[in-house]
C-alpha cells in the first residue's frame, strides 16, 4: 500500500510539474507569435492613414511598401490597392524574394485579386480581417497568411492594404521549442494545419479531415474545441505516428493566439 502510494503521489506530481512546464512554454510561444501578428497589423494600419493622407504615385506607394519591409523583418510581403472600382489600376506588391525584395503589380497579368479572400472579405465586410493560411500562387508564391485593412470614406470601400506574413517562418519558429521529444502544431481558424512536423500535413489535412481517416471521434471533438478558442492540458494519442498506441501516451496542451484566431498544440 506504501509502495502503491508513493508511486500515485511520484506520477500526480511529476503529471503537474509536466503540464506547468509545457503551459508556461505555450504561453510564451503563443506571446511571441501574438508580438509578431500583432506589429504586422500596426504596420499595415499606419500605411493605409499615410496612404490615405498623401495622394502618391504606384511608384511611390511601391517605394514606402519597400521602406516597410526594410524596416520590420516579420513582415514577408506588403500591398496597395486605392480605389473603389471594381477592377482596380495598379496594385504594387513588394515581398522578399531569394535575392532581395521584389517587386510587381497584381493588377497586370492573371493575378485573381478580385476574388482572392484577402481582397473580397475586408472589401464586403469594411473591416480589418486575418485571412485563412493559402499558397499565393502569381503573387509571392508562398505559404502565407495576410492582415488586410480597407480604407473606408463615407462608409464605402475606398482601397485597401495588406502585410503577409510566411508560415515557413512559423514552423522555423515552432521547431526551435525547447521540447524534448516533444512537438508543436498550428491550426487556422478552420482546423488547417498551418505547421507540424509532418510537412504533408501543412495545408493539406485539417484536424477533422485526420479524424474522420483514422475513425476517432474524440479527436473530433478536440479539434472542435480548439478552433473554438479553448485552451487545456489533455491525454492525447500522438496520430501523426504509424505506430500509435492503443491508448493515449501523450500530453497535449493547447491555447489559442488571439490576434488571428489561430490554436497552438504542443
């Protein structure tokens, strides 16, 4: 009985010194890409008043959005598009390029700006919105995810700005957590998995889309959880693994990053 106890007693403390170890790490990391989205969106903010108080050039908007990236390294991409027409005129576009910052324009060519999520969704609900992660094929031709704020005058849309921000910089980030044989996962506000370990899951899989291959309700209703905002510490069956274990063998905490409605899963 002695014995018996004093091993429940070890594995309850060693259960509570686990979970606040992992949580004080998800706090931190979800601070640090809160810290990040959030200069991002002050950024973008301060480019649409200057834009909208000084009437520039396509070359000069191209010019400052280039100054922006100098200037603030998480930012992967800038646009600008002023004007309420639906087809607009120029569009400069600067992102960071293998070489250098590059430059074009997303009004010349087949760029589909028009119905991109990141043009349609603050142009019909005239507010700021964290678009879903997507490959920006014809554009920086990246994983990315992009803050969008329109410029609204007399309650109409008058144009818009965005910064993008690249995933691949998010899963460099995640996988320099310090844990163990541990890992950590992203999920958008769709249950997409944003970052993991497993690249084929990145924009490929959600976590409901795994749950309904691997027939695991449970695995349903957590992913449910977690896009909704929740936040716990829960037993947890590792399914990127072949091998999985009959029953949970691991840890899971999770805590949503509030700034775009993200889940981390560590």
């Amino acid at each position: 009985a002695v014995v018996g106890y004093g091993w429940r007693a070890s594995r309850d403390l060693l259960e509570e010194e686990t979970k606040e170890r992992i949580l004080a790490v998800a706090d931190a990391t979800v601070a640090r890409i809160d810290a990040v989205t959030s200069g991002v969106e002050k950024v973008v903010r301060e480019t649409v008043l200057l834009m909208d108080r000084f009437s520039l050039t396509a070359e000069e908007k191209a010019m400052l959005l280039e100054d922006k990236l100098r200037l603030h390294g998480e930012l992967f991409g800038m646009a600008a598009s002023l004007g309420s027409t639906a087809i607009p005129g120029a569009v400069p576009y600067v992102y960071r390029g293998p070489g250098g910052l590059v430059r074009t324009d997303l009004a010349s060519g087949a760029y589909p700006m028009q119905i991109m999520d990141w043009y349609t969704i603050p142009r019909e609900l005239l507010r700021s919105v964290w678009s879903e992660p997507y490959f920006d094929e014809g554009g920086g031709n990246a994983v990315m995810a992009t803050y969008s704020v329109p410029l609204v005058k007399e309650l109409a849309f008058a144009g818009i700005v965005t910064g993008d921000i690249s995933l691949e910089w998010l899963t460099e980030l995640l996988g320099t957590l310090p844990l163990g044989s541990g890992y950590a996962f992203l999920l958008s506000r769709n249950g997409t998995f944003i970052s993991h370990p497993v690249r084929d899951f990145i924009m490929n899989e959600t976590v409901f889309s795994i749950a309904e291959t691997l027939g695991e309700p449970s695995l349903r209703e957590l992913g449910k959880h977690m896009v909704r905002g929740g936040s716990g510490f829960v037993p947890f069956r590792d399914f990127s693994k072949k091998d999985r274990d009959a029953t949970p063998s691991h840890w899971l905490a999770f805590l949503p990053v509030p700034s775009t409605g993200w889940s981390l899963g560590i």
